[in-house]
C-alpha cells in the first residue's frame, strides 16, 4: 500500500462508427475503430482521514454525487476488494462532457487502476476488463489505448498497430448531445447499416447532422482549413479535424469562423498506454 497514486485519463474518438441491429439486452451492435487522444483528465487520490471529492479544470461542471463514474468505479473497487478505508479524491476535468470523447469513462478506469495501485493489487487483464464493463461498454478500451477497433456493445476488443500520428482540433460546441439521444435517433430513422470504408466515417452523422445543422457548418470548415478527414466524435457534440501536418492544425484552431462556433481544443493522437 502507499501513500497516494496519480492517473491520466485520456479522451477517445471514434475513427470510425458503424451501427447495427439492437441486441437482445438492449444494446446495440456496433463495429467501431477507436483512437487515444493526448488530451486527458488528471485523477488523483490519496489516503486520508475524511472522505473528499473534489472536481476542478476547465470542464468541471459535471456531477459530483454517486452518478459520477469515479465514485462508481470507486465503489466497485471497494465491493471487489473490501477495502473501504477513507480516500481523497480529486479530478482535474480537461475533457469536455456529452462531447463524445469519453472522459466519464476514461476517469471511471483511472480509478481503477489507481486504486489497484494504491492497494498494489497486481490485477490481471481479464480482472481489468471485466470490472471494466461493469461501469460502461466504453470502459474496457481504456486498458489498452491506442488503436482498437471494437464490436458487439463495445466489449469485443482487438487492440490494432497504433496509427501514424495525427494532429487533431475538437470543436466542443455549446451544446451537449446525450448517448440515449443519439441512440434514439438513429432507431426512429429506420436508417439500414450501410458498406463504408473502415476509418472517418460515423453513421451517428446520418441523423444528427439534420437535428444539429451547425454540426454540418463545422465539419464543411475543417474540411475548407485543409483537414484530411472531419469527423463527429461517439454520439457527439464534439466535431474533430484530423490533420498530418502541426501548423495546419494550429492554424484551423485560431480560426475567427471555425470559434465563433464553440471551443476548440488543439491535441494529436496518443499510442497504445503499455
């Protein structure tokens, strides 16, 4: 056991994101590329002799009750483990919420892997990835990072050669898209799956670009300012321009236009986390 742990929690995007038939337990079949971003929250925690949780950063407008997905997995560790002696917690939010980008469970398996380290649980991958599931079919990915392309609800991993890296601008706009929402719109579209290439391509963009025209205005701007690919991110809100060159990039995000639309955020994509 030691005294206190730190953990990044790095953002995700969905390179690519094909929807299929809803499943049996409500899920929906998936077949999806996913990609680590540099861009990440700060988790730490350390033992103490009150509880504390603390959410501070520049997103940190989030939930700070039992909904939160760190005191969820937080509980899930002391379920597992029995161990429930006082912690203090604190999340520093660099990463957007209901963008797209994962940073609910990005947290939710940092504290896994602090509180194994804090308690120096040594566990194994299968431990990691089941406890993982239990907090979202997003979670497990973050055991790996990097390159992964992902099916059935999301659990279905095979960890790929990480990508040549890309320069990447998010455009965070105002507003917030929820996963049931998306989710619901693509079931009322009656859309069918559809044979696209493997990478940049989303089908969320089929009904959430006509509900959300400005997300269409931004994905034309990205694509004017020289980006290879423009891409809505998960369910969205975030839109992400993905670029091979650095000052391509750092010139998209300080366009006048392109920030008049929402935040905008400059990172690049990150390799596998081991």
């Amino acid at each position: 056991m030691i005294a206190a742990v730190s953990e990044k929690a790095f953002a995700k995007v969905n390179l690519s994101l094909h929807l299929g038939r809803i499943r049996d337990d409500g899920y929906h079949e998936i077949d999806t590329v996913m990609q680590s971003l540099a861009l990440c929250d700060e988790l730490y925690i350390e033992h103490a002799a009150v509880e504390s949780f603390k959410v501070e950063g520049t997103y940190s407008a989030v939930p700070t009750g039992k909904e939160n997905l760190v005191l969820c997995s937080l509980e899930l560790m002391r379920d597992f483990t029995g161990r429930r002696k006082p912690l203090s917690v604190r999340l520093v939010k660099n990463i957007p919420s209901g963008a797209g980008l994962a940073g609910g469970s990005s947290d939710a398996f940092s504290m896994l892997r602090a509180f194994s380290r804090l308690y120096d649980l040594n566990l194994s991958e299968k431990e990691y990835l089941s406890l993982a599931l239990k907090l979202g079919s997003d979670v497990p990915f973050f055991y790996y990072g990097g390159t992964v392309r992902a099916a059935g609800r999301g659990e279905l991993l095979t960890p790929l050669d990480d990508i040549s890296r890309l320069h990447v601008v998010v455009v965070k706009p105002s507003f917030a898209i929820s996963t049931p929402e998306a989710y619901a719109a693509w079931d009322e579209s009656g859309f069918e799956p559809v044979s696209v290439p493997e990478l940049f391509y989303n089908d969320f963009e089929r009904v959430l670009f006509p509900r959300y025209n400005i997300l269409a205005d931004i994905k034309r701007r990205l694509s004017l300012l020289g980006a290879s690919a423009a891409l809505l991110t998960g369910s969205g809100s975030c839109m992400c321009g993905y670029f091979d060159s650095g000052d391509k990039a750092k010139k998209c995000a300080v366009d006048e236009f392109l920030n008049g639309y929402g935040d905008i955020i400059l990172t690049e994509t990150a390799g596998r986390f081991f």
